[in-house]
C-alpha cells in the first residue's frame, strides 16, 4: 500500500511538471507583434485599443501585441525607422497610409473587410492602383471643437460663423467674458501644424475665386497665402485670443480648458472632444464647420485617416497581423475605438458612439468637406515646417513673412 501510494503521487508530480512544461513551452512559442500607434499613452484612443488588445488576446492566446505609444517625435520616429528599413510589424499611419508608407506596407484589399469599409474613407486610403495598405478604423470628420454653453453665455451662434470676421468677433466677446477664446497645446507641437490644417483649405483651396491646389500638387507655392496664414495665428496671439502658456501647455491642457470653461474653441479633431468629456462628462461641447476667409465662400469640414494600421510589407509575422486586423475590424472592436474619438466608423457595419455628437454630425451633413491640406496639398516632411514656423509665430522668433519664405524653402526642396 505505502508503495502504491508513493507511485500515485510521483505520478501526479509527473503529470504537475509536464503540464507546467507544456505552459511554459506555449508561451515561449507564443508569436510577439509590434504595434506602434502616434497617439499618445494618456489619450482615449489608446485605452481603447489597450481594450481591444486585450480581449484578443484572450481569444487568441498564442498571439501577443506589445502596444507602443506614441511621442511628440513619432513622425520623425517613423521617418528613421523607414530609412533604416526597421520597421514595427504594423503601425498607425496618422493620414499617410498612401502618400508617405505605402511602399513600406503590405496591400490588404484582398482581405474581408475591404467590402465593408465606409464610403467616406474608402477613397482616402485606396492608391491609383487601387491598392489599400491599411484598415481604417474610423472617419475622422471634424471642425472647429467648442464649448457650447461659452458661446450661449457669449451669445453667439456658430451657424453665425460664416467668415474668419466672424469668429474674430466670436472670440472678443468670449475675452470680454474673461474666458480664453482659442487654446493651443503648443508643448505638443502638432497641436500648432493642426492650426494650419485646419485653417489652410479656406485660404488655398476651398473659394473657386481662389484656388491654389493645382498649383501646390504642381510644385508652386503661394508665399502671399501663407502669410494670411502665419498673419491668422499673428493676430489671435497678439489679440490675447490664445491662452498665454500656448507654447508649454499640452494638448491634454487643451482638452480639459474645453471640458471646464476656461476655453472656448480649439482647433483640434474631434477626438479632443471625447478626451475633454473624460474630464467633465457633463460639458457641453461639439463642433461646427471651419469659417470661410474670403467673402463669399461657405464654411467646410475637414476629413481624413484618424485610426489607422497596417502591417508592414516584410514582416515575418503577416498572417498573425492580419488575424488582428480581422479582430479590429469586428462591428464591436471597431465601434469601440472609433467611439473613443467620438467620431464615425470606418466599417459600415459598425455603429460607434458618437452619442452626443450625433446631432452636429446630422447638423453639419451637408457641409463641404476638404482633406487634411498636408496630406493632399503638401509635399512629405512639410508637417515638421508647419510646427516650426507655427511656434516661431507664437513665440515672435519669426514674422509672418519669414515663415511663409521657411515654407516655400522647404516646400521647393521637399517637392524634388
């Protein structure tokens, strides 16, 4: 009997160590993905696919996504990475899926939910070869971020807002409330490049009187424009319209000036209106359509790539990546990021929750729309002059009329 036992229980001891062996022999053989995102650790979206990461991982455990956030520095990150042809297994795109990283990527347009990709996006991420290098998650659709009950105390009414005049005398009675017209995260420098996005399109492309993007996609760049431009964000400094700390504060600063009053306007995507109600669930906020420049002209939206990924063209890992994109584009994973920036899904299958923006969206259907202008109108690497020459404006370094000159250098060498 005393020897049964003891065989009974090195059995079991047996049965323990290969159990624990096979484990531990799963995991060693278990494939690591890179993905690198350019939104940063503290921003919604991450959270949301930290969410989704983790829910596929559960289901598919053999596979693990070592998730990097980005920095400040990500396109210039990614730049090295390309040079060096040492690339993350996929990556977030930020608007240059075919512009700047397609030769990089891996076409997808054979894959299920091509078929299924929204309208609205489907063309901003397809090539003249009709190529598509990555699964946009969501629709970026967006205006000028604002809090509402601001400009109700201010008594304006954004459909008012037709022209720039009109939101300079937006902003004044904002001031004389003694709230912060426009907040700008200039510690982040995309925030100052956003400016610019967002503001370019109703000087260069928007007005048919004067339409300039021909001749930007043909290599000349209109100095003159530039400096409307430079002399927008000129004027709003000088006119005590910008917070002061505008070149040390961050775009999470710019976030919760929205959710808590100190803020009326931000020239930001929506997804800074989903990152302000993580502060104040409660603030009134939403969008409207970018004011016109010339007398004349209407008021337009911008749209474009928000979330992104595709994988990279000699990954050793393409079918493990390819079965994450297949779980990110789920109608449920989808919604979920998508609804984290409080804008549109990419999927038509997908219904995120854009709840409180709903009604702008339906507000501002019918509202012209004009891609990202850097990404459409600018030659690759502009993106970093537009920060610079931005923070040279607010910081009086440079004058409206150096950072045109800084523009078109750079323009002309990048162009060749």
């Amino acid at each position: 009997m005393k020897i049964l036992k003891t065989s009974l229980l090195i059995a079991l001891c047996l049965m323990a160590g290969s159990t624990v062996f096979a484990a531990g022999q799963q995991d060693s053989e278990a494939t690591t993905l890179t993905l690198m995102l350019n939104f940063q650790s503290t921003e919604a979206v991450t959270a949301a696919f930290e969410e989704v990461i983790a829910d596929f991982h559960s289901a598919n455990p053999s596979i693990k996504i070592d998730l990097i956030s980005g920095t400040s520095d990500y396109e210039a990150l990614m730049k090295s990475k390309m040079a060096t042809n040492d690339l993350p297994d996929m990556w977030s795109t930020h608007g240059w899926s075919v512009l700047r990283y397609s030769e990089y990527l891996m076409p997808l347009e054979d894959q299920e939910w091509v078929s299924r990709l929204h309208p609205a996006i489907k063309p901003v991420v397809t090539d003249d070869q009709g190529h598509i290098y990555v699964l946009p998650v969501d629709v970026d659709m967006a205006g000028v971020a604002y809090n509402k009950t601001i400009l109700a105390d201010a008594g304006v009414k954004v459909e008012d807002l037709k022209t720039w005049k009109d939101l300079y005398a937006a902003m004044d009675k904002v001031k004389a409330m003694g709230v912060t017209p426009v907040h700008i995260g200039g510690k982040d420098s995309w925030t100052v490049g956003n400016f610019f996005d967002w503001a370019a399109p109703a000087v260069y492309v928007t007005d048919p009187n004067n339409y300039s993007g021909d001749e930007l996609v043909n290599g000349s760049f209109d100095t003159d424009k530039w400096e409307i431009l430079a002399g927008l964000m000129k004027e709003m400094n000088e006119n005590g319209y910008l917070n002061v700390d505008n070149l040390t504060s961050t775009y999470s600063d710019s976030a919760r000036a929205l959710a808590v009053g100190d803020a009326a306007f931000t020239f930001l995507g929506n997804y800074v209106l989903a990152e302000a109600w993580t502060f104040n669930p409660k603030a009134d906020l939403g969008f409207f359509p970018v004011p016109a420049y010339y007398e004349g002209d209407s008021p337009s939206l911008i749209s474009g790539e928000r979330s992104t990924v595709g994988i990279w063209k000699d990954t050793p890992n393409a079918e493990a990546c390819k079965t994450f994109l297949d779980f990110l584009a789920i109608a449920e994973n989808a919604a979920k990021i998508a609804g984290s920036n409080g804008i549109p899904a990419g999927l038509i299958d997908a219904e995120s929750d854009t709840g409180k923006l709903k009604a702008d969206y339906i507000k501002w259907a019918d509202a012209s729309a004009f891609p990202y202008f850097d990404r459409a109108f600018l030659p690759s690497g502009m993106w970093d002059t537009m920060c610079s020459t931005g923070a040279g404006i607010l910081s009086g370094d440079m004058s409206t009329e150096d950072a045109a000159a800084k523009m078109k250098e750079d323009f002309t060498r990048m162009y060749k």
